[in-house]
C-alpha cells in the first residue's frame, strides 16, 4: 500500500506526463489576461482627460432631481465599445465620469472629469439642469499639494466604499430625506450633502479631502438580480434543479414509506404573496423602483490628507462617517471595504499600512477605473451622493455664481 507522500509523487508523475494537455490552455489563458490588461492600460493613457469645476449659482433652487436628470442624460455614453475587437484587441472599455467633492482647507469644490471629446455634451446637459451654474475648465487640483506618500510633513488616511448588500437594494435616497425636513423649513427636504459640505467647510488649512464618485454607465443585466429577489420574496422563484439519480433514489424510498401510510390532506395552495409582511411589501416595491432606472457602474472611494501638525484620523473618520445617513437597514447602504482601509494588525503592520496609502493615493490621483469592477448605483441613487449643494446649505467657503447670467447660448454644440 502506497504511504501520503508516495501517492502524492504518482499523482504529480501523471500531471506532469499529459502536460502537453493542460499548459497550452493554461498559458493562453494567463497570455489573454496579462495582454488584456497591457493593452487597457495603453489605451487609457492615450485618452484626452479635462478637469470642470461646477461654481454653483447663488441660489439653488433644484432638489436633487435635476442632477437625476442629468445623470439620465449623459448615461447616453453608454456603448462606447460596439465591437469584441476593439473589446479584446485595441482595449477599448466603457467610458465612465469621475464625479468630485474636495475640501481643502475649509473652501469646498465640485468638479467632474471626463475625456474632453465628452465636454460640450457635458456642458450641454449641466446649463440644461443648472442654468445659473458656471462651468469652469481648472488645471488638476491633484497637483496642488505635494506627494504625500513621499513628503515627510503629510500623511493620509482613507478608504473605497462598497455596499453592504446586493446592488438591486436601493441605498437611502434623496426622497427619503423629505420626511425629515422640519416644518419650519422652507426648504421641503434636508439636503442629503448638507453634512457633508458643512463638515468639508471646518477643515483647517493644510487639510485636505477628496472624494471620488466613479460612474460608468451599465447595461441593464443587474435588473435581472432584482427581478430574482422580487420572486423570491414573493415565493415565485423556481425550485433548483435536483439531480436525476438523487430524485430517483428518493422516489424509490418514498414508494416504500408512504404505501402504507393512506392518503394525506394537502395543504390549501395559498399564494405567498398573501402571506407577505408590510417590511418584505415595502422591500419588493423599494427593489422595483431601484430596477426602474438606469443603473451606472461605480466606485468610491476617499481620502483625507493633511500636514501632520494638523492632521488627525477622528477627521477621517468623520468623513466616513458621513455616508451613513445613505444606509437603510432594511435594504442598503454604503460601508469600507476592510481590506482597503489605511491601517494593519499584527504582522509587518508598518510596510502593510505604507502600501495601502500607496495604493490608495495613486488611485485617487490616476482616478483608474477602467481595470475595475464596482457596485452598480441608479441615477436617483448617484443624484443623491453627487448634485449641487440647495440654497439651505450655508457654507461660507463654496464658491457660488455671484450674478445671475444670461441663458446658456442656443448654439452649444452637444457631442
């Protein structure tokens, strides 16, 4: 009888004997992956990318629903990859946004990135929702501070958010802040960026915060995701697939046990969708709403960075802190990814948390999304983490259009 290690030898003997079966399917499938990735990244460094600050006017009297709008509009860049070998071979993907909030030290700013082939249309659909707003091309403010990886005098914390469940659960939306607004308010909802922006205008000088909203622009196969936990809940899901021999067998033993046993009352064959409580109601109607929208791929992800006299991790802490008013317990919500998080344990706890600021400054300043996969947001969602701050936010530090122009021109090119 053969011993552990002997068996083991055999075994490898004979993987190694039919190489010539496995290794070529292997290699080219490593050789497809590693050519994919080369070729993405050669394409993205070739894009043409603009930087456009959004100064909001002085009053904004839009709810987040003209940024919803906005979001439904420029989700038109959808399928900027129509074949397999631009796909495979030119490494062409989906062409996605990169929406941003900075804080640095105490002014607030709203900017958006797109390739600059994608401005006019940009623009067009801003003056459309925003008309008082004014459009501004800025050089990187990335570049405004020093390396902080590098500099001896700056440190940074930070983290890339995901959700906490599947995508077809909505996260707290705009809407859902109307039930808190007080009567006394003129404004008939608390603006959802209102702590943010306050928390961003109390920064001190040296102190900085970005936050990055990656948004690419998805097909509709998440729907489906949704539509399967409607059937669920309401108990129309189709049972899995037993296997063959197992159902026979069970069959056969029921054949055996139940003969002698008589017939048996069924049970009345009632709908579950009677029987559902007033949370799974509120949750299958909460989902289809979600489904009902288009949906964009997204990432987001911050950082809080500043000079080590002033900088303090109950600020980062806090930043995160702000994107719990978007959870639902009863359906989603925004939580860190652990594993990105600036911070390690136990083991080469020093080089492990150096790596993660790398990694994590390097993103944010390069804004890589083509590489990645994220978590899907529809429009109503996206609008509520990103539109232009009502006039009920009173932040001293955020530039605003102070005189009202004139209509955008009728001649903007849009494309």
């Amino acid at each position: 009888m053969l011993n552990p290690l002997e068996f083991l030898l055999l075994v490898g003997n004979m993987i190694f004997s039919f190489w010539w079966l496995w290794a070529p399917p292997f290699l080219l499938a490593v050789f497809f992956k590693l050519w994919l990735k080369y070729a993405r990244l050669v394409y993205w460094k070739k894009l043409d990318w603009v930087v456009l600050e959004i100064i909001p006017p002085i009053e904004v009297k839009h709810s987040p629903r003209a940024a919803e709008n906005f979001f439904a509009g420029i989700w038109t860049a959808y399928g900027t990859v129509s074949t397999k070998l631009d796909k495979y071979i030119k490494g062409q993907t989906q062409e996605y946004y990169c929406l941003e909030i900075v804080g640095d030290g105490g002014d607030v700013h709203f900017y958006i990135r797109c390739q600059r082939a994608r401005r006019n249309h940009m623009e067009a659909q801003l003056y459309a929702h925003y008309p008082g707003a004014e459009i501004v091309e800025v050089p990187d403010y990335t570049n405004n501070i020093p390396n902080v990886i590098k500099s001896p005098e700056w440190d940074i914390w930070g983290t890339v958010l995901k959700l906490a469940k599947e995508d077809a659960y909505p996260i707290r939306t705009y809407v859902d802040f109307v039930d808190i607004a007080s009567i006394s308010l003129s404004a008939p909802m608390i603006d959802p960026l209102s702590s943010i922006v306050e928390t961003l205008s109390k920064l001190k000088k040296g102190e900085v915060v970005w936050i990055h909203i990656y948004a690419r622009p998805a097909d509709d196969d998440w729907k489906r995701g949704g539509e399967k936990l409607i059937k669920k809940i309401m108990g129309t899901e189709p049972p899995p697939k037993k296997n063959a021999l197992l159902s026979f067998a069970g069959d056969l033993v029921g054949a055996f046990t139940d003969s002698g046993s008589g017939e048996q009352k069924a049970a009345p064959n009632v709908p579950k969708s009677f029987l559902l409580s007033e949370e799974d109601r509120a949750t299958m109607k909460a989902i289809y709403r979600n489904i009902s929208k288009s949906g964009y791929e997204c990432k987001i992800q911050f950082a809080y960075m500043g000079k080590k006299d002033v900088f303090t991790k109950i600020t980062g802490t806090a930043v995160m802190g702000l994107f719990i008013q978007f959870n639902d317990l009863n359906l989603n919500g925004l939580k860190p990814k652990k594993e990105t998080l600036t911070r390690a344990s136990y083991l080469l706890k020093k080089p492990r948390v150096q790596f993660k600021k790398r990694l994590l400054y390097e993103n944010m300043k390069k804004r890589r999304f083509f590489d990645q996969t994220g978590f899907v947001l529809n429009t109503e969602e996206l609008a509520t983490i990103f539109h232009l701050p009502a006039v009920s936010v009173e932040a001293p530090k955020t530039p605003r259009v102070q005189a009202k122009k004139g209509s955008p021109p009728v001649d903007l090119p849009v494309g």
